[in-house]
C-alpha cells in the first residue's frame, strides 16, 4: 500500500507539474512579448536620435549615449523632474493625511455610514479623463461655481490654471480629490482590525481622545500609511488627462511633468530616440521606488 | 460631508441636463427646467458608436485576460520555486510603468499589422495589460484555499486539470468575479492609448468625450453628458465590487 | 435612284442604329452611367478637424459621390487631436488618408520634410484639371505655406486668415475722444483709456503667442529667424525682439481679461461679441463675427479694420488651411478630384452665398458682386481688407517666410514657453528672450537641424 501511494503520489506530482506548465506558458509568452518586446525596444530606441521624418535615424547607434548626455543639460527636463517631485510630494502628502482624516471619522459602526461610504469611492472609479473633464468646468471662469462664488464675496480670483503660482496647486487638488478615496479605504480596512480592548484598556487609563489616537491607533495604521502613500507615488508618475486637458503643462512648464514631456517629445515634436530616453529616466525611477514597496511590504509580513 | 466632497462630480452631473445659453449664464443657476437634449444628440451620433467600442474592447480583454490568467494563477500559487518572487515583481513592474512607455512600439507594430484603429488591437492591448492584473489578483485566492480538497480528488485519481476546473474554480468564483469587473474597469477607463492607437473607427468613449472640445467652441452641455454616460458603466459596477477594489489596486501586495 | 435610296437606307439605317441603342440604353440605363462614373468603386478616406467649412461642404459631398461614383469618408475630429494623429500619421509615412486638412501649424514641417505630394503634377495636366479651375486664382499670402523652396504646391488653400483688427466699444471711444489706432504707440493708448470703463477689457488675445507675437516683434523691425527660409537661426534675443515682447506682454497684463494667457480663440471672440473686450487682433474669420454673427452683441458700435502698425514695419500675418495629398497615399486621383472639387469656384461660391461662409481664398470669389454685397457692412468692405492683408506678402518682402521654417513649430513653442513667463512675471522679457535663444538653438540642434 505504502509503495503504491507513493507510486500514485508521483504520479500526481508529474501530472500537476504538466499542467502547471500548461497553464503558465501561455501568460508568460503573452507578457514576454507584451512587456518584454517594447520594453527592449524602447531602450535601443533611447540610443538612437530617431525621428519618424529622418529616413535611417532609427538605427543609427553611432552616439549611443547621445540622448543621455544631453539630459542633464536640457532645462525642460530637470524643470519636469522638479514639477513631478512637487506633484508627488504634496499630493501623497494631502492624500494620506485627509484619507487618514476621513477614515478616522467615518470609522463608525452603523449601517447608514457604511452605506454611505460606498459613495465616497467614486472619484477614484471615474474614469481619469472625467475627472479631467469635472475640475476643467470647475476651473473655468466663465461657467465655474467657484469664480461666481468668488465674485459674489467680492473677491477676484486669478484663473487658477493660467496662473503661475496656482496651476501646480490646482492640479494637485484635483488629484487629491481623486485618489481621496484610495487611502480612505485601506485606512479604514487598518482601523477595522485594532483590537478594541487596546483602546479601552487606554480609556481605563485615563487616556483622552488624542493621546489614544497618537499612542494606539497611530502605531497600528502607520505600515498602511506608508505603504498607501508609496502606492500612490509609484502612480503619480502616470499622471496624464488631469495635466492634458487643464494645462497642456502650462503656464511656461509650470505643470509639466516628466511623463508628459515625454509625450510631448514624442508625439509633438516625434522626437522618439529622445524621449524614449526620458521615458527610460523615469521608468528607473519608477522601479526603485516599488523595490521599495516590496521591500517594505517583505517586512511587514516578516514582522506580523 | 458626502455631499461637499461629491460635489465636483454632481456638478457634472447638473450640467448635463442644462441647455446651453443656461450652462454660459453668469450667475449659474442652481434650479432650473431639465432638458435631455445633451443626451440625445450624443446618442444619435457617433458618440454611441464610441460607446460600444470601448464595450466590446473591455468585455474581450477581460475575457480574454481571465483565460489566460486564472490557470497561471493557479499554477503560481502551486510552486514553491523561489524565482516566484521574481516573477511576481516582474509583473507588478508591468503595472507600474507609464503608458508611454509602450505606445510607440505598439503604434509602429500596430500599424506595419494594420491593427491600428481596430477594436481588435485595443483587445490585445488591454489583455496584455490586464494579464498581470489577473494573476496577481487571483495568486491570493487560491493560496487561501484548502488544500485537502483538492489532494482528495487527486489521490481518488483525478487528473489535475479537472480538479481544477470542477472543484478549485467554483470556490474562487467570488474571486473571479472580484478579478473580472477590475478588468472591465481598467480597459474601459483608458485613455492613453486609445488616444494614440486609435482613429474614428475603434474610437472608446474617453476619447470621444474629448472630441467635442472644438476649434471653434467647446460644446460644453455634450462634453458633460458624454462624461456622464461613460462613467455611468463604471459606478455600477465599482460600487459591487467595492470589497476588493483596495487589493485590486494595490495589486494584492497588501492583504486588505 | 439607286444612290439616294440608299443614302436615305444608310441614314434612316442610323437612326434605327441609334434609336435602338437608346432603347438599349434605356432599357439597361445602370451600366452606361456606370461607364462614365470614372471613380466607381473607390473608397476615399480624408480626415480633417471640425470646422464650419467642412460641415459645410458635408451638405454638397453626396452629390460629388454621385458625380464621381466615390463614396467619401470624411472623419473629423477636435483640432488637437487631428492634428497630432495626422501628424503622426504622415510623418511615419502611413497611407491611411487620400487627402488630409494641413493644418497652418504643421504646414511647413510637412512641405518641407516631404510628407506631402507635389500637386503641380495634376494642375499642370490639362486632362486632370481644366484651365479655368485655375490655380492662380488662390490668394498669394493664403499659398505661400504651402509652396516648397522650389516653389512647387503642396496644398491649395480653403480659407484665408488675414490679421485684422476688431473694435467691439466704439461708442465708449467716442465717448471718450479716441481715435481708431494706427500705431503700436497709439493701440497702447486707447487700450489704456478704455480698461475698466464699464467693466470692459482695453483688448484680448488667446493662448497662440507664437502666432499673435511675430507681427510686433516684426513691426519694431525684428523676426523670428534671422532670415527666413535660408538663415534660419533664431532672432529671439534681438533688441526689436524683447522690445515686441515686451510690449505685448505689457498689454495682454494690464489691459486683459485674467487668465487671457490660457484663452482658446472661442474665448476670445466670445468676449468681444459679448463687448467685454474692446480690441481683438487676429484672423479676419474670427474678427468679423462682431459685425457679422446673429449672436454679436455689438453690431452697431463695431469696426473691423487694418491692425496698427509698428514704428519700422507694418506686417499684419497671415495663414491658411489647406488640403493637401499624403505622399503615400493610394488613390491619389480620386483624392486630386476631390480637392479640386471642394476648392473650385463653384463650391466657393456656393459657400458664400448659400451660407455666407466667406474666407475662402479665391480672388474671383472675393471680388465678385455678390460677395461685395454680403461681406460690406455698416459701410465697411469686409472683402477688400481680407484681400489687401492676404495679399501684402506677396508685395515685396514676403514677410511671412517663417512660417514656411520646418523647423517653426520647435521655435514657436519656445516662444510660447517663454512669453508666458513674461507675462505671469516670472521672468523679465530680456532673461525670458535670452534664455529662448538658447532653448530654441539647443531643441534645433538637438533635432538635427544644422546651425
């Protein structure tokens, strides 16, 4: 019997590698070509100075590190690092915090709340360019709520995307109002799971409000905090309709960040060796901060 | 606070059912006569036709992406092989990435193919970037399974294949179903490369929506009621799913 | 006898012959139209932005399709999205379009990097375009974009911008003694004057600064290249230059609506037909909607005259759109027939009297009574100031040659760049200039271009 079950036993290990292999080739072919074939393309194409209207240019490799070399020196791009720096910063920051706020407060075990937080999710579901569409009416003064609001308290509000100092605000706005919801949940997913006696036990204590939020709940929920907000920044490079359809990357290149001055410098100017070059910049970076996710996520499973 | 925080996208809403000489009047009125005017010059034009490209191209690549993916997923959750862990940055790296990053070796294959402006090529195109959403998503599924289940088949004789699709697929159904309407979402709220690997014919309604903003006026009442419509699949849908649309989006590196 | 019997047989013989084979004809007309349908079975694929003219011209297509036995596809799609996918399209030399809307923007880059196919082939050939569709009829300043070094054309135009002047307030300025400018001093003046009576605007522009810049920075005597076509390194950091920027720059701060850097041309002429804004400088299509268009406000206090000019030259700009043929598209022909259909003299006349659609580019058109009568109003001939400003490159210095730069597009939007920095105050119009110079010649040499 023994020697038969095992028998049997390898048997079923073959057959369920077999199947294992059928299963996963598929996808792997899919995603080697898919991911793997432009990804390959994209760096050979950053070696070149390739441009759709100069017949030859998309082979040639004579200056491999042209596009590279000249990088540093293009002010376009190190202002696109900068925006896309600021961007990030500030719209994690407001994301985190508020998100951190409204779960706090929504944290309330009643059916009526719970029913209504379903709502709370729609500005990150809509589809981005609606939201473009939704901030570009509330953006423009001549049909916008907000001037009229203005106008009536008497006070003249600048045309927030043409000004200066406020299109970088006012697109981090609209993109706060939209990823909201995204740090909301997995804050309140974090606060769901605190134990209640540690708040009680506090209470006992003769803890008031805010020191149980900063000495037990803050404890528990800054792993989410941090791991929410590397989410997001690892998706705030991706940052395209908002910018398209308020600014064009305007006033000057006050909004422009580095993944739409790529598109810009490949689908206006078809610059492609160029900006395959940019894209190759930003997709580094991309990769190192999600190292940074999984490290970081490695080590919390590790701990818990 | 609900209401204030929807506010933007109630606007919207208002402003669709505004004609037009209301929607450019300053002050902006509060009450007024609907009218349904916006929506019906959208549905008898080509809008509608945009419309049921971006259905056909979601519906396709999300079944597609699921068939391609639930086995592997399956077949991951299985290995024991330390390159696994590779294999799964490797894919969350996919998701990662920015679209430009893949649009101009598309846009030359599509059009040496001559897959540009098809429904065809925006499948492919979004299965391929829906694959790693499918596997990643469902990996977790399936370890949580028991696996007792499946080694009592096995050892009464079952082969593999069957075990998996008779016993271990039903009990993910939920999963599935979890997986399948993030894939919809995904491929119908793209607008990258629909604006790029697109013309007239395979045009999505994103980018339709974006065609009313015309050299010679914005047709504000339209841009709004377009807006509306194409977002209207998305509530739907999101608002059954809510449960898992935090793993969906943090691409299950975080056990929500 | 015999002779005339059968010379009467021999034709009554032909009548028969001939009466029978219009029975025959009659009796299966399909096939005989058919032969004389020379497209038959020919899909046309043509795509341009939306635009009044080709709405327009979508009323008259299906007959052309009857004519021709084509059928026509015309796609059309908001203006920036055309252009970047046309852009697109042709630079990486698709065949996806027969014939295709050249935008003014892209006109040069397409001309002169040979994206476009040369049509003196098919007007020159008495067979493929008769005399008296004749190519010369078109506008000089409206063609200028289109003509290669050689002087070869590459598109024919189907509307004309010629830059005009629009006054919206007239009786705010004679309310207060002022005199319609004639200077950049003088435009200064008035705007001044007119900011904030009654809440109205001294004057407004939109967001194209590459377009709305060049006639100043041209009329204190500089360019945008030192000397187009041939010297084609950029003039930004020119004494006239930052003297022009900083002039325009002083006007659009002061004495225009907020946010007028972002403005869309719709915007623009909004508020002069709304009389929010006094003056408004740009193409005769834009302008004459005061005067003209059911829905202006200020058709009686309006005028619409020649843009002031600077103290060492007077050069109002023009540009045009026109259709052209992509250098590898496949049924060149047919798209020829087309092209030559929708711009011909008929289709032009048409436009203007069955809808009063009059910047077209034909000077028989312009100059005929019934555009004269259509186009003059409250006394002013619309007509003769749209041709004079078209014409003015023609006349001498063809001032617009930058335009015909295939490099203008880079250094335009380094121009856009930098001028809205001037205005937002983020930079003084010397260091905004300065530092263009060096951005324009550093993307020019980075796109290859020799300087």
């Amino acid at each position: 019997m023994i020697g038969g079950s095992s028998a049997a036993k390898g048997s079923i290990d073959a057959d369920r590698r077999s199947f294992g292999r059928w299963a996963l080739a598929p996808s792997l072919i899919v995603l080697l070509l898919v991911a793997g074939l432009p990804t390959l393309y994209l760096l050979a194409t950053s070696l070149t100075p390739y441009q759709f209207v100069n017949p030859g240019s998309s082979t040639d490799f004579s200056a491999p590190l042209r596009n590279y070399r000249l990088l540093p020196g293009d002010p376009r791009f190190v202002n696109s690092l900068w925006v896309q720096a600021k961007l990030s910063f500030w719209g994690v920051l407001f994301q985190v915090l508020l998100g951190m706020l409204l779960a706090l407060l929504l944290n309330v075990n009643s059916r009526f709340v719970e029913f209504a937080r379903t709502f709370f999710l729609i500005p990150m579901v809509l589809p981005p360019i609606v939201v473009a569409v939704i901030w570009k009416l509330i953006y423009t003064p001549d049909i916008s709520p907000l001037y009229y609001a203005a106008s009536l308290l008497n006070f003249t509000m600048p045309s927030l995307t043409s000004s200066v100092d406020f299109a970088l605000t006012a697109i981090i706005i609209a993109d706060t109002w939209e990823w909201l919801p995204f740090t909301f949940l997995m804050v309140l997913a974090a606060l769901q799971t605190i134990p209640d006696e540690y708040s009680e036990a506090a209470l006992v204590d003769g803890a008031n409000a805010l020191q149980i939020f900063f000495y037990v709940t803050l404890p528990f929920i800054t792993p989410i905090l941090v791991i929410s907000g590397m989410f997001r920044l690892i998706d705030s490079v991706k940052a395209f309709p908002l910018i398209f359809l308020l600014t064009g990357g305007g006033p000057g290149s006050v909004t422009e960040v580095t993944n739409y001055y790529a598109y810009l410098l490949a689908f206006d100017f078809n610059e492609i060796g160029y900006s395959s070059a940019v894209t190759v910049v930003l997709l580094l970076l991309v990769l190192a901060v999600s190292l940074g996710v999984i490290w970081m996520g490695r080590r919390r499973e590790a701990m818990v | 606070m609900l209401v204030v925080l929807l506010s933007p996208f109630l606007w919207l809403l208002q402003m669709s059912f505004k004609t037009n000489d209301l929607i450019l009047q300053f002050p902006p009125p509060l009450f007024f006569a609907p009218t349904l005017e916006h929506y019906r010059a959208l549905l008898s034009s080509a809008f509608s036709a945009s419309f049921l490209n971006s259905l056909l191209s979601a519906s396709f690549s999300t079944a597609f992406a699921l068939l391609l993916g639930v086995p592997a997923a399956y077949a991951l959750s299985k290995w024991k092989g330390g390159s696994r862990h590779a294999l799964g940055f490797a894919i969350l790296a996919t998701r990662m990435a920015p679209p430009i990053a893949f649009t101009i070796p598309f846009f030359l294959f599509y059009r040496w193919i001559g897959l540009l402006d098809t429904v065809t090529g925006l499948v492919l195109v979004y299965t391929s970037f829906n694959l790693p959403l499918v596997i990643w998503m469902m990996q977790p599924f399936f370890e949580t399974l028991p696996p007792s289940l499946e080694e009592a088949a096995l050892v009464d004789g079952a082969r593999t294949r069957t075990v998996f699709l008779l016993i271990v697929l039903p009990m993910v159904a939920p999963g599935i179903a979890a997986t399948a309407i993030l894939c919809f979402l995904y491929a119908w709220n793209d607008f990258f490369f629909a604006l790029i690997l697109t013309r007239t014919n395979a045009r999505t309604a994103p980018v339709a929506v974006v065609n009313f903003m015309n050299y010679e006026g914005w047709e504000w009442g339209k841009i709004a009621a377009g807006g509306s419509l194409v977002m209207a699949p998305v509530l739907v849908f999101s608002l059954a799913v809510r449960r898992y649309l935090v793993s969906g989006l943090t691409a299950g590196a975080v056990k929500g | 006898m015999t002779g005339r019997k059968s010379t009467h047989n021999f034709s009554r013989r032909r009548l028969l012959q001939a009466g029978a084979a219009t029975l025959g004809a009659a009796a299966f007309p399909m096939p005989a139209i058919a032969q004389t349908k020379p497209f038959a079975g020919v899909t046309l694929n043509g795509a341009s932005f939306q635009h009044r003219f080709f709405t327009l011209l979508q009323n008259y297509i299906p007959e052309f399709e009857q004519q021709t036995g084509m059928k026509v596809n015309l796609q059309l799609s908001a203006f920036p999205v055309y252009n970047q996918q046309a852009n697109l399209e042709l630079s990486s030399g698709g065949s996806a379009f027969d014939f295709v809307n050249v935008t003014f923007i892209l006109a040069a880059r397409w001309v002169a990097a040979g994206l476009l196919t040369n049509l003196d082939e098919f007007t020159s050939d008495p067979n493929l375009t008769p005399a008296e569709w004749n190519p010369k009829d078109f506008v000089e300043g409206a063609q200028v974009p289109y003509r290669d070094a050689k002087g070869g054309t590459y598109g024919y135009s189907w509307e004309g911008g010629a830059m005009v002047m629009g006054l919206s307030r007239m009786d705010l300025m004679e309310k207060k003694g002022l005199k319609i400018p004639k200077t950049f001093a003088e435009l200064q003046q008035v705007c001044a004057e007119i900011n904030g009576t009654e809440g109205v605007n001294g004057m407004v522009s939109f967001q194209l600064h590459h377009w709305n810049l060049p006639p100043y920075m041209q009329g204190f005597g500089g360019n945008v290249f030192r000397n187009p076509p041939s010297d084609i390194m950029p003039a930004l950091n020119t004494t006239q230059a930052i003297q022009a920027v900083e002039y325009y720059a002083n006007l659009l701060k002061n004495y225009a609506p907020r946010g007028v850097i972002t403005y869309t041309e719709d915007q623009a002429r909004q508020a002069v037909l709304t009389g929010r804004a006094n003056i408004f400088i740009h193409s005769s299509a834009w302008v004459t909607p005061i005067l003209l268009s059911e829905e202006s406000k200020v058709k009686d206090t309006s005028r619409v005259v020649r843009m002031p000019a600077g103290p060492v030259a007077d050069r109002p700009a023009s540009n045009s759109q026109g259709l052209g043929i992509p250098k590898n598209a496949k049924n060149k022909k047919a798209a020829w027939e087309f092209i030559k259909w929708a711009v011909s003299p008929e289709i032009s006349m048409r436009l203007v009297k069955e809808h009063g659609h009059s910047s077209i580019c034909r000077r028989s058109i312009i100059e005929s009574e019934a555009y004269r009568k259509l186009n003059t109003v409250n006394g002013q001939d619309l007509g003769a100031l749209y041709l004079e400003v078209l014409e003015l490159p023609a006349k001498g210095d063809n001032y617009m040659a930058y335009r015909t730069v295939k490099e203008f597009p880079i250094v335009g939007d380094v121009i856009n760049k930098s001028f809205e920095q001037v205005v937002t105050g983020q930079a003084t119009a010397a260091a905004a200039m300065n530092a263009a110079q060096e951005q324009a010649i550093a993307n020019l040499r980075r796109a290859g271009t020799n300087l």
